[in-house]
C-alpha cells in the first residue's frame, strides 16, 4: 500500500508519497526528506498518539522519508500519513485492498485529529491526481466536501481510519449541507449612513460597474476610509467559480476563518502603510501568502497611500496590470492570484489640508511635490479613477433622505456587469488590440478624446484607461456607443492630483 499527501508552498501543491521503513537496530525514528521543525516534531506527536489509541509503538529502528526529498515541506498535516505509514508497514493496520491512500491531518496526544488548513486545495488536488477518497479531520469535513466526484471520509480519530481500512467499522462518505449565512452577506458600512460625497458616491459606482481602480484624496475626517468600506457593499457577490478560487486561498491562511467557507461576500483587505513588502505581497520559503492574495476577486485598500515605501507602492504594478504576482525563490518560480480592484486614499499634502475651505495649509509648494513623488507615474498611469473627497458642509448632515443605500446601487452595478460579461469579461480587462471594437466611440468623442490627449499630455496608457472607464460609464446607460460626454466624464476623473 502507498501513502500519499502534499506539500504545500503558496497556492503550489506537490503530490508526497510517505514511505516507512522499520528495521532492527537500536530504537530510533528518523524524518527524512527536508522537513521543517514541525514535521520534526511530529515524532513526539505521533509517539503518544500511537499508544494512547491503543497500538504498539515500534521499538526498532524506524525512518519515515517524505518523497521527493528535494521539496521543502512544512506543516502539521503530515502527522496523519506518517503515523498511518507506519501503522501499515510495521503490520498493525491489516487492509483488505491495496488501493493507494491520501489523507492529511495533525494528531493530539490522544490519538484525536485537529482540524488543520488547507485541506480544500489539498482536496481538489487530491481528486486531479485520480484519487476516489481522501481522510480528513472531522472538523474539515464540511471544506473538503465542497469538491464533488471525490470521496470524503471524516474521521475524529486515527483508531477510526485504522478500523476503516481493516474494513470492521466503514467510514460513510460526507456530504456537505453547509449554507453561506446571509448575516455574513451584511456590508459592514452602507451607502445610506454616508451624508453627502454625491461624486466620491459616483466614482465608486464606475469603478464597481467595470473593475477599475480607484484613488481617493482629501483632508483627515471627510469619509474618505467610510467610503471605501461601503464600497465592498455595492459589489456584486463572488460566482461559484470566483467563489471556490477564494475560498481555496482562506482555507490555506491558519487562523482566518471569519467567514465560513464557501466565501460569497468579496474580500475586503485592508492594509495599514507601516506594512512591509512581504506582508503585502507575499514571500518566504515555502512561499506565505500576502494581503495582496488574500484580496483576490475583491478590494485591496490601502489607506495612507502617499506614506507608503516607494519601493512598495513599485511592486504594485505587476498585479495591478496582469492581476499576478510572481515570487522566485531558490530556482522556483511561484504564482500567486492577485486581480483585486484597488482604492488607495490619501492626505492632498503632508499637513492634510491643501485645498479644505476650513483649515489652512501649512505645507511650502517644495513639500507638496515632495510628498507626491513617492508616487511614480506607472503607478498613476494605472489608477483609472482619481477623485476628491471634501469637507461636507454642516447643513448636508440635517437630512439623509434621499441618500441611496447599498442595495439600489449593487443591482445597478450588476446591471451593468451582465453587459460586459455578454462581451467576454470587465471593461477593466479589456486588452489593446479589443479596445477599438469595444470602446466604439463616436466621430465627436474620437475628436474630443484626440484633442483630450494633446492638451492633458496623456500617455498611451492614460489613453486606454480613459476610453476603458467612458466605455463603463457608457455601459452604466446602456449605450452601444461611447458618447462625448461618457469621455468628458471619464477624462474629469482622470486628473488627477499633480500639483
């Protein structure tokens, strides 16, 4: 019989065969095959958990090697399959077929298994590699159910698995009857309890209708943080296949569960600008996930965005054009989602207060540029959407009545999503050899646009970004065409904030 489990190194899976050899020499147990400290710890682990469920530990000598020797592997998951391995070669679990067996899971010193994460990717790429069952904890059950065509056996203990192979007491396949609770659907910050900011409202709205992203600016208290939380209310839910691509992500980050899987609400992520590089990005050997991952499909905000490190804010522009980030670690070349939406907020200056009609600013014309060149032009470049957020007049906070809440604005948003995706994907997605068949402006929007781009100095890719949010906006009143207002729009929201 063979063994098997995977090791894990970002979202990287890698089919592990576990191997047992026990023979005479003096008592010793070895694990081999470029293990970290925890799968070397599992030793003691697995020596308590073998005798108090009632099997005999081996006295001989024993060596577990974890196959292919040349991956690194870490993780408390491989408690299961090592003590399994050597359950079966040291004759103790007697199994009435010979058919190949994945299975995953951490052991207590009661021979109890503990639920442990990353058993849904562990899961989907146990049934890609043909396997027809996998063993789970009990408490992943309702995760590793979510992949259909495999069979899920949850076990609370190893004395059940070993009593499940001899065939004297079967394990029922699980199938899975959880629901998403729709409390956990609640936006945290509804467009209704925001008073004013009717054109921050609307940027967001463009940005929600064709994923693009967004930076707001403004002085310290005008909502600019309430905004972008109420944002994460008007998008549209994850669909089932965004869905179990996220929830794959969460069910890998220990200790994340806020939500119980499948993931339906869109993350929301946000990021503080004292966070370091690999914190947002990811890194380190195996590779651990970033913020910038863990927003994937949803909103990556970084509140404070001129306080960043510029070399920081640099490593953004793989992933805000390609919706990846690339990690190269010893010879390896690792792969991480990350096509999130971005909303960046900032002061306009050091003091905060450029342009408030209330407070006066403190900062010399050199502070100000100062302050704004630790954003480089790439970065802006892909920012489709700048706006200001000002100081809203005490007369605005007498009556709400009128104000919109999240719902009414998320339907039109998904109104104007399904015109899109008839065309194959986001407006923010379109690529450069699609935008004249999609972005079909108009004789007077083709020379107004053309004139735009003299007199603003736009780039090529200011260019297409503006034609890509006219073509939203345009989507937004169901127009097959772009109009010269659609651009008008777009280019005001194009700007920008360079003093």
């Amino acid at each position: 019989m063979k063994i098997y489990s995977a090791a894990l190194d970002g979202l990287h899976l890698t089919l592990i065969q576990v191997e047992a050899d026990i023979s005479r020499g003096l008592p010793s147990f070895k694990i081999v095959g470029l293990g970290d400290t925890s799968i070397k710890e599992a030793r003691e682990r697995i020596r308590s958990a073998l005798k108090n469920s009632g099997f005999v530990f081996p006295l001989q000598k024993k060596v577990i090697n974890l196959s292919p020797a040349d991956i690194r592997k870490q993780g408390s998951h491989f408690d299961l399959p090592i003590a399994l391995s050597m359950l079966v070669f040291s004759g103790q679990i007697v199994c009435r077929n010979s058919a190949p067996i994945f299975c995953a899971g951490e052991l207590m010193l009661s021979g109890k298994l503990r639920k442990i994460p990353g058993i849904l990717p562990a899961t989907l790429f146990a049934r890609r590699k043909g396997f027809k069952q996998i063993f789970v904890p009990y408490h992943n059950k309702n995760e590793a159910a979510l992949i259909k065509d495999i069979a899920v056996l949850p076990a609370g203990t190893i004395k059940e698995i070993a009593l499940h192979l001899e065939g004297k007491k079967i394990i029922a396949p699980y199938k899975s009857t959880a629901n998403t609770n729709m409390q956990e659907l609640m936006p945290d910050v509804d467009f209704a309890d925001i008073y004013g900011q009717e054109i921050p409202k609307r940027v967001l709205e463009i940005a929600a209708s064709g994923g693009h992203h967004v930076c707001l600016t403004g002085p310290p208290g005008t909502g600019k943080t309430m905004l972008s939380k109420a944002y994460s209310g008007i998008l549209p839910l994850l669909e089932n296949e965004e869905s179990m691509e996220v929830s794959m992500i969460y069910s890998i980050v220990q200790n994340f569960h806020k939500y119980s899987l499948p993931i339906k609400k869109r993350p929301f992520r946000h990021v503080h600008h004292a966070t370091t590089s690999v914190t947002l990005f990811g890194g380190g050997n195996p590779v651990r996930i970033g913020e910038a991952t863990l927003a994937h499909k949803g909103v990556l905000f970084l509140d404070e965005f001129a306080e960043f490190s510029r070399s920081t804010l640099e490593e953004l522009r793989e992933p805000l054009q390609e919706g990846v980030i690339r990690l190269g670690r010893y010879g390896r070349t690792r792969k991480l989602p990350a096509s999130f939406q971005l909303i960046a907020a900032m002061n306009p200056c050091a003091c905060g207060y450029l342009g408030d009609f209330q407070k006066n600013c403190q900062c010399t014309p050199y502070q100000i540029k100062r302050y704004y060149k630790k954003i480089s032009g790439p970065i802006l470049d892909r920012i489709d959407l700048i706006t200001h957020v000002s100081r809203i007049k005490s007369e605005s906070l007498k009556d709400n009545t009128f104000v919109e809440n999240s719902e009414t604005v998320r339907k039109r948003v998904e109104k104007a999503r399904e015109i899109q995706y008839e065309r194959g994907k986001l407006n923010n997605q379109i690529a450069i050899k699609e935008i004249k068949s999609i972005c079909k402006p108009n004789a007077k929007a083709e020379k107004f646009i053309q004139n735009i781009m003299v007199k603003m100095n736009l780039s090529p890719r200011s260019y297409l970004s503006v034609l890509k949010v006219s073509r939203t906006i345009a989507d937004m009143e169901k127009s097959d065409r772009v109009k010269k207002r659609h651009i008008a729009e777009a280019v005001q929201y194009k700007k920008g904030f360079i003093y």
